[in-house]
C-alpha cells in the first residue's frame, strides 16, 4: 500500500510514483496515470469481435466484499426485464445464506475475460469511496458492452456515454422501467483513439517519453 510514509521512507529511491487514482495524486503528491486493461489493445478487440448474441445477458463476477444484497436486488430486477443473469459472487464456504447467485471458486482470468466478452452488459457494485477508473468500465469499453455501476465518476471518463452507462443507486430499489430503456437501446461504439489511453501500449509509451534517458 503507497501512502504518506512510504513516500516519505521510499520515494527517493524512484524517479516517480505514480497511481490511477487522482484524489491520492493530489494527496500524496504523486503522478497520475491512466489504469489501463491488462490485455493488449488489437487482441481485445479481436476477443470482442469473436461472439454473437440472441438474449441480453448481464455479467458480474466478483467477491462479495459486502455487496452481496444489493447485487441480488439487481439480479432479480434485471430477470425481471428479461434479461439473462450470470452473476457469480464470491464467498467462503461457511457463508450463511447462498443463492443461485453465489460461488465458492474463484474464476480462472481467462473465464473471465471469455465471460466479459460474452456478455452484454457488464455489472459494477464498487466498494464506499472507491471512484476513478475501474477496470470493469474498461472492459465494457473495450469489448463494446454497457455498463450499470454505482461509480458516478464514470461520467468524467473521455468516453462517457449516457447509452452506454448505467448509473445504479444501491440505496434504492433498482428502477425495473429504467433497466428496460437502457437495455433495449443500442450500445454507442467508442472511438478507438479513446480506448487507446487506456491500453498497456499506451502504458508504456507514457513511462517511456516521461523517462526517456538521455544519452
């Protein structure tokens, strides 16, 4: 974890820190970088282009870090729309109270991804404080899928789109006649020139020009 002391003890020892989140750029004094999908640009978009669709299918897969409740709310909102669930929370064995909802296993990465890219709408229930960029409005970026968050940074990204993005009130019941407009309407295609700023390429050349050595 980078905080205030490992800045004070460490910093010296490195050109610059950097970290995806601006709030603790500002706090700590660090530089920003763009968090970026960890699967390079021209094969996510290969993967993306490999499935065809017949039903709306909604994806989340994840630990259930306390939001379990709110994503079975969701679940049962968006069956109720007609859309296909695939929502695999994680918990321990000993939790009380499983659903169909919940899994014990973790999902191997590349299930993951083939799961991402097989879906239509890709589902984000983050944390308290959690903002900026995530790596699931990243995939739904990159594969051409929507995205339902509670993340409402999501509309200070380069490539917000309100077709795109659906941003969900945990602390209310979700709107089953919001769900039905946004699922039904087409996803708006993202400029690739935006998705660039957020590939491991784009990465990389960033830290290569910021470091070039001279000779």
């Amino acid at each position: 974890m980078v905080d205030s002391s490992f800045i004070a003890r460490w910093g010296g020892f490195f050109d610059a820190i950097y970290s995806f989140d601006h709030k603790q750029c500002e706090s700590l004094g660090i530089k920003y970088l763009h968090q970026f999908f960890p699967i390079g640009f021209n094969h996510a978009k290969a993967v993306a282009s490999s499935y065809e669709h017949t039903i709306t299918k909604a994806l989340f897969i994840g630990r259930d870090k306390g939001r379990g409740q709110a994503l079975i709310r969701l679940a049962e909102a968006l069956l109720e729309c007609g859309c296909e669930v695939d929502f695999r929370i994680l918990v321990d064995e000993r939790f009380v109270g499983k659903t169909k909802y919940h899994v014990t296993e973790l999902v191997d990465y590349r299930d993951y991804v083939s799961a991402s890219a097989g879906a239509d709408v890709i589902v984000e229930v983050n944390q308290p404080g959690q903002a900026g960029v995530t790596l699931r409005a990243l995939e739904a970026a990159y594969f051409g899928k929507k995205l339902i968050t509670t993340n409402r940074s999501v509309r200070e990204l380069s490539f917000y789109n309100p077709c795109n993005f659906y941003i969900l009130d945990v602390c209310q019941f979700p709107d089953v006649g919001g769900l039905k407009r946004f699922l039904a309407s087409a996803v708006e295609p993202v400029a690739s020139s935006l998705i660039y700023e957020y590939s491991p390429e784009y990465m990389l050349e960033t830290l290569m020009r910021n470091h070039r050595c001279s000779d």
